[in-house]
C-alpha cells in the first residue's frame, strides 16, 4: 500500500514571524488573513523550515535555521509543497520587509552592557579556521615539486595558497604625486587625529592590493571586498557581507520607490540615502565590534593577525553581528558605533591606525547604478534637464553614499580596483564633501627583469633554470605577472618527465597568454 499523500490527511500547518517566540506561532486558516502591521503580503517572504526541538523558548531566527527552503512560488499546490507528509516540526516562517522590521531603542545606560553581551555572544561564536604547519608544507612541497623552496602564504585549509599575503616584497611603495605612501598617510592621521581619504588607482596586477596588505602589518585595516551579488564569477577573496549589504541597499530603494511620499526624485534620493546610511553602519559596526571581540580574545592582536582572521572565519562572525545589530534602531546604532570606536582607541591600538579599504570599488558604482544624485548637483541646484529628468551625468551608484558614511568614522578611508578612475576618486571626494585631506596614489615604481628575477627566487626554487629573454621581457612592468607564475606552477602537474627547465617554461606561456587575455578583457 502506497503511502497516504498529504491531501489525504489532516494537515494543521503553522506560521511564524522571523525573530518570535516558537509559542507565538498560529495556525493557517485559509479563509483567514494575518495582519503583519499592515504590509503588503506581497512584501512578505515565506521559508518553509524545519525548527529543532531545543529551540522552543528561544527567538526563531532563520538565520539560525539549518534546514530551510524559500517559496518562491508560495500558491504551488500542497502535494507539490510536501511531497511526504510534514513532521510537527515544520513550519512556515514569515519573514518581513527589510524597511518594516521592528527596531529596539536602548536607553542611552542599557547601551555599554549591551554592546559587552553582544560581544561576548560574538567570542563564544568565532571559530578560528586552524591549519597544521606541517600539512601546509606537505601540500605545497606536493604541489611545487622540485620548485618548493619555503611556506607560502595560505588560506582557511592548507590547499589556498594567497600570494597576495605576501604584501610588498620589494620594498617598493607606490605614492601621491608629492611623494607620500599610504603608510605616510595613515600615520599622519594618527598624529593629527583627522583622517583622510585615499585612492589608489592602477593598472590591474600593478600591486594595489599588495599594498593595503603592506600596510596591514603595521595598522589596523578593514577589509572590504565589493562584491557584486549578481556576478557568478569567483573572487579571492569573496566578502559574503557585502554582498548581503548590497542586496539590501537595492530592498531598500525599491520599496522606498513603491510609496507615494517619494515620487518626486529629491525626496526618493534624500530618504534613500539616510536609509541606506543606516544600513551601511550597522555593517561597519558588525565589523567594528569584530575587531573588538578579537582584542577580548588575544590581547596582543597585531594587525596582519586581524588581517588573517578576517580572511579565516571571520566571515561567518560578521554575518552572525549584522544579524544581530538589525534589530536595533539608528540612534542605538550610532551610539554603539561611538561606544566601539572609543573602546579601541583608548584600550587597544596603542599608537596604531584604523583604515577602511574597499577593494574593486568601482563594483559599488554598479549598485543602485543611475538612481541617486550627485552631493555636487544637489549643492549646485543643477541636477536637472530641460525636461525636469535627473542628468544622465549628476546620476550616481551606491559607491558615493557608501564612502560619504564610511568617512564620518574614526579611519583612514581608503578606495581601490581595478577600473576605478581619477574621475571615481573626485566623485568620492565630492560625496565626502572634503576640500583637504583627500589623496591619490597614482606613482607606482617600476618593476624589472631584476624585480621578476627578486621575486621569484624569494619564493621558489628556480636553481638550475635560465628563461630566455623573451619570455621574461613580456612579464615585466607589473609584480602581480610574476606572482601568476608561482600560481601556474602550484596548479601544474610536475609528476610526468618534463625537466624543471621545461615545466617553468611552460609556467611563463601559460601566464603570458593569460595575461594578454587579460589585458584584452580590461
């Protein structure tokens, strides 16, 4: 006999509000509508989840949950919906809008315990990704052969090796046309206690990533990867927290357009980015209090330590924070973040700098791409055609509101990518609305066949081998040519007959016909 489907039997089906009480859920009646302060249930998203037992008593956070499934297509039929008949463990969680969630207000005495609690909570949640010496070397000396000459820098297993780690190896800083390094620049804003924003513009693979990486072992810096949410290309790194912020600065203008208190295009641009102001502090906080929780547990954090563990497992920790910082309203939020900064300050960077990167910047412009108005126009009143439609060239992305509330913290800003122009770092500047204190890095050094031939011999084992001429001329110019040589032969196969000689040969074609692919593409 064939297993009853569920219309066959009696099916009690139960919803639940994201971040409520499992004793708060209520049965579905389908001649009966749920008031959720009066959203539209078009705004609504639906999961259908599994709550584990041990959960009852606690708040039902679906961030939490392990076993759920978005409805996308929430009038499909039941059999199709529950292909078996459900447990009594499952439900049906109603998650609100972004712009609708209820919001805490903490008394300005309930903030400091609160922030220890949230930290503590944070600490007890980190895990560290560790990885034995031994089975990195194992693995590279496997991975190089003959070419293994010591550890290269790695990643959350023993399997990702990160050059870029490596920062400068050189010796050689890029600078300002006055002849400052980022370095200079960070550590003047120490000293004058006001803080500056930076853009390093470069030609791709000219050492722009390398150089915040440099700086990373002297100050603390965080990192910020953009991310575009829509792109199914692989990054190293990926940063999983921008690209959730992202989504939700799009959440949040569409249902901002949706209302008619804001169809005219000043209004909807004013509130957009207030709001997505708000949104962007709580993830300089998650990251602000990370930092924080990391001092809690290490107190001799250095700062290429806080570099690593962002890169390591500090991922999830964020996510956990964001998750966590969302409930509170904007004043709480705001005063968290004074609470944090001056936490670390005072306690903790003992002389050291705070910078803030934002690595492939230029990825933030293509958010909300053509929907907010340039600071610029607005202070000029010239932001509008003849025809009372915003200027195609007053119209700005995500990145211009994003850099204007980075900068009111306690940091060095800095913006950096592959595309990003000198018109991007005005564009920027304008938004942070800075007359002084602003700085492009443009004068990278040179980087020559006696440069490649430093490189690589710091890093691998080329004894025995002579790359003809021709090969190495068309490598030079920028350090991250070489840096792909060491990665092909990682990813190479060095088991078959051909020589070392051979097998580094390949190495370079292999990388100078990516690179020209490269170069092509961008």
């Amino acid at each position: 006999m064939s297993d009853p489907s569920p219309m066959d039997i009696q099916l009690e089906l139960f919803c639940l509000v994201d971040g409520e009480l499992l004793k708060n859920a209520f049965p579905v009646e389908i001649d009966s509508t749920a008031n959720f302060d009066d959203i539209d249930a078009d705004n609504l998203t639906l999961w259908l989840v599994k709550i584990p037992e041990d959960k009852e008593g606690s708040a039902i956070k679906l961030g939490e949950l392990d076993e759920k499934e978005e409805l996308t297509r929430p009038r499909k039929t039941m059999t199709a919906l529950f292909p078996t008949p459900p447990d009594e463990l499952t439900y049906i969680l109603v998650q609100r809008p972004l712009l609708n969630a209820p919001k805490i207000t903490l008394a300005y005495e309930n903030i400091e315990p609160e922030l220890l609690h949230i930290a503590e909570e944070a600490s007890r949640n980190h895990e560290t990704h560790s990885v034995k010496q031994e089975d990195v070397e194992e693995y590279q000396r496997k991975a190089l052969g003959n070419f293994y000459k010591r550890p290269l820098p790695y990643g959350m297993t023993e399997k990702n090796i990160y050059l870029q780690m490596l920062g400068n190896m050189l010796g050689k800083e890029p600078m300002t046309q006055d002849g400052l390094t980022l370095r200079n620049i960070v550590e003047n804003d120490i000293d004058i206690k006001e803080f500056s924003a930076v853009a390093i513009i470069g030609r791709s693979g000219s050492g722009k990533t390398a150089t915040v990486i440099e700086l990373a072992k002297y100050h603390f810096v965080i990192y910020i990867f953009c991310t575009d949410p829509r792109s199914r290309q692989s990054f190293t790194p990926t940063d999983r927290n921008f690209a959730k912020l992202a989504n939700d600065v799009e959440d949040i203008y569409n249902e901002l357009k949706k209302l008619e208190q804001y169809r005219d295009p000043l209004a909807l641009d004013s509130i957009t980015k207030s709001t997505v102001a708000q949104r962007v502090n709580v993830d300089i906080l998650a990251r602000l209090i990370f930092l924080w929780t990391l001092f809690h547990k290490y107190p001799q954090l250095t700062p290429e330590q806080f570099f690593r563990e962002q890169l390591n497992g500090g991922a999830d920790t964020v996510e956990g924070l964001v998750e966590k910082l969302l409930q509170y309203d904007s004043k709480t939020i705001d005063s968290m973040l004074s609470r944090v900064e001056k936490h670390l300050m005072k306690d903790h960077f003992r002389g050291r700098g705070l910078a803030i990167a934002l690595d492939e910047a230029q990825v933030a412009m293509y958010i909300l791409e053509g929907r907010l108005i340039s600071p610029r126009a607005l202070r000029d009143k010239n932001y509008l055609d003849s025809n009372k439609n915003v200027r195609d060239d007053a119209r700005r992305g995500f990145l211009t509101p994003l850099c204007a509330t980075l900068d009111i913290r306690r940091a060095t800003l800095i913006t950096l990518g592959t595309s990003l122009t000198l018109e991007d770092a005005e564009h920027v500047y304008s938004a942070i609305d800075k007359a002084t204190n602003n700085f492009n890095i443009t004068r990278f050094p040179s980087f020559n066949e006696q440069d490649q031939q430093a490189i690589l011999t710091e890093l691998i084992d080329i004894s025995g081998c002579d790359i003809p001429e021709e090969k190495r001329l068309l490598l030079t110019g920028r350090p991250r040519f070489s840096i792909r040589v060491v990665e092909r032969l990682i990813t190479g196969n060095h088991h078959g007959q051909e020589s070392k000689q051979k097998l580094l040969e390949n190495a370079f074609d292999n990388t100078i016909t990516q690179t020209k692919e490269h170069l092509e593409d961008n």
